[in-house]
C-alpha cells in the first residue's frame, strides 16, 4: 500500500477553486499508483475559523461526488479537510471518501484553545481498515493529547495520519512530536500541512512521513504545493512539487 500526503495552499473560503486543486493533486497521487491520499486540516476552505458558520455543509454536499467517483474509479480512498455542521454546531472535520462505499466523517474531538469560539468537539472514528492495513487520524491539536494516540494504537493502528495547520511558529515542535509517535508505536506516520497564509497563519509546509523507528524519510519543502508518497511494504517513498 502507498499512502501519499498533499500539501496544499488554501484560497480563502473557496470551496470550488480548493476542489479543483485537491483534482489535481488526488490525479497526480493516482497517476503515482497511491492508495491513499490525504489533506491538510480544513483544506477545502483553508483555516478560516471565522467563515466557518458560512462555509459550514455536509459530507452530502453535491460538490463532492468528484471525490467519490475519483476515490471509486480509481480505487483510492481520499481524505479532505472540512467543516461539517450537525444539530450540536460545527465540527473541524475529514470527509473519508473509499471506493463504492458511503463516505465517513472523522470530526476533530480535542479542540486547540480558542476553537470553541467556532467549533464544538466532534466524534472521532476508530481507525479504518483499507486494503489490509488500519489507518488512524488526527487533526492537528489531536496529535498533542496522548489519550488520543493511546486510542489510536489499542485499535491496532498501522499507520498514524496527520492533516494540520502548522505555523513557521509551531511545526518543528510537532514534527518531533510525530516522529516520537511513530516510534513508540512502530508505526509509519504522515503529516499534510498547508503552505502560504490561513486564518492568519504563515504555514510551514513541511509535510513529512517517519518510517517505523521515527526517522524523517521524506519531506516537502515550505513553499509549494506538491505530493509525498511512502510505500509502507519497501518504505521506499516519492516525492514531488507542483
């Protein structure tokens, strides 16, 4: 299995224009034979806490179903950053979209201090079993909380995936962070970061993959969009920027 991180810069609020970019790169994962591909946090409208309430829909929203027949025609399995809206308010969420199956949502339930201002604490999902290997997410402040790391690998994680803002401020503390997550738990771990600006964030880019004993062995730069890719078979990996 390849799983392929993106790292993408946001256009403030625009869902549309953030789709067909997510196109492109999802295409560029799929033409690199990965099997998963995975976003930063809140990517189809960038970290925009204060549009949140307006930019808020649901994983049925119809702008989607690219990424559904994408992930079935294609046999991938996609996950975009968005916030979804339900009867408690909105949550920072991923929308899981898997080939010929109902997509799932993994909402952000540790909210980083001062999110709840915009956003209530939603429902994890355990990890998600794809082509023989569980896949278990976090986003962002999640990756701080060990509880939630702990739960990740009591349900027999192989692989820990990470879709965060992190700032020019605040990336290499959680890099190390996610190294060290990797190596307690022998685990290939991957995290997709946002290059540019969003929410009035300088982002860092550098999304980066750890193999099994933590070490660093891919990472895109901190400008540009582009794709990294780990085999978890070979641990070989692939990198490229747009």
């Amino acid at each position: 299995m390849k799983i392929c991180i993106a790292q993408t810069a946001p256009i403030k609020g625009n869902i549309e224009k953030n789709i067909e970019n997510h196109k492109k790169l999802i295409l560029l994962a799929i033409k690199n034979k990965a099997d998963v591909i995975v976003f930063p946090e809140l990517s189809l409208t960038g970290y925009e806490a204060e549009l949140a309430k307006e930019l808020a829909t649901t994983k049925e929203d119809k702008r989607f179903t690219i990424f559904q027949e994408l992930s079935n025609s294609n046999n991938i399995c996609i996950a975009a950053g968005l916030p979804t809206k339900n009867d408690k308010g909105i949550c920072i969420s991923l929308i899981i979209f898997q080939p010929n199956i109902a997509s799932l949502i993994y909402s952000k339930a540790y909210l980083h201090p001062g999110e709840e201002q915009y956003f209530v604490p939603g429902a994890n999902i355990p990890p998600i079993s794809f082509k023989n290997k569980k896949l278990a997410f976090a986003i962002c402040y999640e990756t701080s909380v060990a509880n939630h790391t702990k739960e990740a690998f009591k349900n027999n994680a192989n692989v820990y995936i990470a879709s965060v803002l992190n700032s020019v401020a605040g990336v290499d503390k959680d890099i190390d962070r996610i190294s060290n997550t990797a190596k307690k738990y022998n685990s290939i771990a991957v995290m997709a970061n946002f290059v540019g600006n969003s929410g009035g964030y300088n982002c860092a880019g550098k999304s980066s993959i750890w193999n099994t004993k933590g070490v660093l062995v891919s990472q895109l730069n901190t400008t540009t969009e582009g794709i990294a890719i780990i085999d978890l078979d070979t641990e070989e990996t692939f990198t490229t920027h747009l």
